[in-house]
C-alpha cells in the first residue's frame, strides 16, 4: 500500500515574540485538521518547537496534486485568524502575503513530503528545528548515512553496505534550483567539501542505494534576496524513514548530541548549538538556542501510532546542559568573529547600512612618492 507523509511546518504568530504559539492557535490548527481526517487525509499530528508548528500528515497512495498541501495551508491559515485576533506577534507571517503585525514576509511554510510502499514495520522519524536553517540537517544526516563512525549498520547491516544517495540544493542559487547528486561511500570528500557550508548547501534527500526507495526529505528551497537581503523558508521539518535498509532510529539520533553551532539564533544573524528538545518547547534565552525536535511513529495503512519523543529520556538532559554551556560561551564574545554569521547571510539590513554610511569615512592612504 502506498502511503504519504506530509510534514509542514510554520510560524503563524507567537506570544512574547518569536519564542511560542499559543494554545489557541494550536487548537485552531488541529480543530481545521482532524474535520479532515478521513477523508483528504488519513490520520495527523501536531506539535510545536520554538514558534513554529509542525503538522504531521499522512494519506493513502500519491496525492500528486498538491490539495493535501492546500488543505494543511488553510488549517495554518485558520491558526492564523486566531494569531491575529489574540494580537499575537508575527501574526500570520509564513502564511498571509504580508505579515499583519509588520513583521518580514512569509514564504510560506517549509514543506517535506515522502510518498513510498509502506513497508510491514513502516518506522519514521520528523524533526523540527527552529532558530536555524535546513543546512542544520547537513552533519546529523553526513554522520547518520554516511560515517561508521557514527552509524554502525554501515559495517553491521548487509542492507546498508552499498551506502546512500544524496541530494543537496545550492540554496543561494538565484534563478532555478541548483541541485547536485552525491554518492556515499565513494564521494566521501565531495560530501564533506559541500555539507561544510550549512549556509549555502543542503541536503534535500537522501536515499537508499540498496533498495532504491527514500529514507530522509527535508524542506530544503532556495534563498530569496529581498532588498539586499537573503531571506528564506527557515525553521525547517525533516521526514526520516528509518530501520531496515536505513540507519536505526538511534543512529539517526545520536549525532544530535554533538549539538554543532549552526546558524540562525537571534535574527537569524548569529551562529548557536543545536540543542535538542522535548516536542511542544518554546524557545528562550537570546531567542533559542536553536532547537531541534523529534516526534517517532510507525504507520499503518495510512495510520499513524500516537508519537513518542525520543529527546524527552535522561540522556538528553546532560546534552542539553552541554549546549547551555556552549550557548553560554559563543554569546560571550557577543558580535565578535564566528559567533555573528557573514555580512552576506545576516537577515537584517542595518549593518549594510552602517557600512554605506562609513564608507564616504574612510581615507585611502596613498603612499610618498619617492
Ligand atoms: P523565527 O525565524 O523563528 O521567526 O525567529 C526570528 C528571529 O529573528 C528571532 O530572533
Ligand atoms: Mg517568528
Ligand atoms: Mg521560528
């Protein structure tokens, strides 16, 4: 039987700025989507990470045409209306045109869609990440597919041992996607030399060279430059499929604890640790950290099981001490250096403007002449 999972994701307003949705909007999001379960979709789920939600969408064979997708828009869209009623901040932003409350335009919600042959133990993974970019996925998934280091099957599992395909997406391309497709093992260093960048490529897809079918989407789309600045669907879902011919649920996982500084914390200007989080966690201190959820399912016929969370286990808290701690160290050098990100990534303008108004400052200091 053939199943689709629809992960959409988006900030549709928040409370207190960009740091949580409020239950309101949430039940109005769920209240729109289970008046379409059972009909243009089988069965869903919803959370929230930071200031986004995610819903999580699942529906019998291919929908091709993109109704499934229109529906999850209007639920958000409903969650909206609500946002804008509660003078929520942000109110609508990834899905009006213009954000009501005068905040940046939206560009829709970040959207990961996987259609496959349900298999007898169809076992998956969504994770959500806000204050970050879809970039962020690049060293969790290299490690997770790629490095045995990491992910043991790679050696373990016959099923694995012909590796992964990837797709990455050069998402500072202007015109047309830009997308090139990579082989593990054999292009190890390629991998490495493109993932590096989480700014500038990200993985789109990764599939299995074993049984040909699709274990990873991520809500991969390029840049937008408006007025000088790269704007873009940021706050991205991935969809995992995991077991058998992919890394186990806990291969997938376990890079995450390295929590790597990624870019988007506050602005989305500066560079942060990924820290990962329980489901339904706003976001805090400088606005993040930058944060990473992760809801796990089986599905059946189209049917999912209630989500477990796979970040909600003691194991997790150390690691989220040590992001603390690493929060804690890259804020102290403030703009300095590594902890802002590059004048060409900033999501603000003022600082180009800053340089603008200096430049007419400087002095060329030409040498005596001799
Ligand atoms: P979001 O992308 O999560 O809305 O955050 C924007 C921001 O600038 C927070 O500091
Ligand atoms: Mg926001
Ligand atoms: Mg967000």
């Amino acid at each position: 039987m053939q199943t689709t999972i629809v992960a959409m994701r988006a900030d549709i307003g928040s409370i207190g700025g960009h740091l949580q949705p409020s239950q309101q909007v949430v039940a109005a999001v769920r209240e729109a989507l289970d008046a379409q379960r059972g009909q243009l979709i089988a069965d869903f789920d919803l959370h929230f990470t930071g200031d986004d939600i995610t819903a999580v969408c699942t529906c019998q064979g291919d929908p091709g045409q993109t109704a499934v997708q229109d529906m999850i828009w209007e639920a958000f869209a409903q969650g909206a209306r609500v946002a804008v009623e509660q003078g929520l901040y942000g109110a609508g932003q990834d899905i009006f045109d213009k954000g009501i409350s005068g905040a940046s335009k939206g560009f829709g919600p970040s959207l990961a869609q996987i259609t496959f042959q349900e298999r007898s133990n169809e076992a998956f993974l969504v994770f959500s990440i806000d204050k970050s970019v879809p970039g962020a996925f690049n060293l969790p998934f290299y490690q997770a597919f790629a490095d045995p280091m990491h992910c043991s099957g790679l050696i373990l599992s016959p099923r694995m041992r012909r590796g992964f395909r990837f797709e990455i997406m050069d998402v500072v391309y202007r015109e047309y996607d830009r997308v090139i497709t990579l082989e593990a093992p054999e292009d190890l260093y390629n991998l490495a030399a493109l993932l590096r960048d989480d700014e500038r490529f990200a993985i789109r897809s990764v599939h299995s060279r074993t049984s040909e079918e699709q274990s990873v989407a991520v809500s991969t789309t390029r840049l937008h430059y408006v007025a000088g600045i790269m704007l873009g669907r940021d706050d991205p879902v991935a969809i995992v499929r995991v077991q058998d011919a992919f890394p186990a649920a806990g291969e997938v996982l376990a890079p995450f604890a390295l929590c790597a500084h990624v870019s988007g914390f506050q602005r989305g200007s500066h560079h942060g640790p990924l820290m990962p989080v329980r489901r339904n966690s706003g976001v805090s201190y400088f606005d993040g950290p930058p944060s990473v959820s992760c809801a796990a399912y089986c599905v059946r016929d189209g049917h999912l099981t209630e989500a477990i969370d796979p970040f909600d286990h003691p194991f997790w808290d150390q690691v989220r001490a040590r992001a603390t701690s690493k929060t804690l160290d890259i804020r102290q050098q403030g703009f300095f250096g590594t902890a802002m990100q590059p004048f060409e990534t900033l999501s603000y303008g003022g600082i180009m403007g800053i340089l603008k108004e200096l430049d007419e400052r400087f002095v060329i200091e030409k040498p005596f002449p001799s």
